[in-house]
C-alpha cells in the first residue's frame, strides 16, 4: 500500500522550519494516559477529517494537532512518527475498502 503525503512530492514551496517537531520517536512519554493510535480505531469521522487535511495540504504539526483533537477525546493519541504512519495507512485502507 503506497503512502499518500500531505505535500505533493514536486512541491517547490519552501516549508518553515521548525526547532520543535510535533512528534517523538518510539517509547516516548509524552502524552502519558493517551493510548497510541491503533487501526481499529478509525471510522468514517476520522476518515473524512484526513481527506480534508489533505485537501488544505497543512504542515505535519498542524495534521498531528487537528487529529489529535479528535482523537483525544476517546482515549487516544498520536504521539510517535509510528502512530502517524499507523494512522495514515489506516485512513487509506479504509476508504480504499469503503468507497
């Protein structure tokens, strides 16, 4: 299954850099009490609040920030790189099985 990016991979427009980065490498503490995110968990909600992220193309901080939102609110989060490609690969498998 390919890997869809929020930045098409001919983008020319410089991205902002940034000293902080949205999400930890595996065995991370931050956000102690969130469960990470698990495939099981995706629905049609969710489904749709990623096309439209894709469709505004925000950084991956913004991404990681506005699903966290939703997410948190049941218990979960994303919180590594892993939970963010789980969360992705996720998204794609379901709509690819419910379109």
């Amino acid at each position: 299954m390919s890997r869809s990016t929020f930045l098409p991979p001919s983008s020319t427009k410089a991205q902002p850099a940034s000293n902080v980065s949205p999400l930890h490498h595996s065995g991370s503490t931050t956000m102690r009490g969130l469960l990470p995110f698990q495939a099981e968990v995706m629905d049609e909600g969710l489904y749709r609040l990623y096309e439209r992220l894709r469709a505004i193309n925000p950084n991956v901080q913004q991404v990681v920030w506005a699903l966290n939102v939703a997410l948190n609110q049941h218990g979960w989060a994303i919180r590594t790189v892993e939970d963010l490609e789980c969360f992705m690969d996720a998204a794609e498998a379901w709509g690819q099985e419910n379109d």
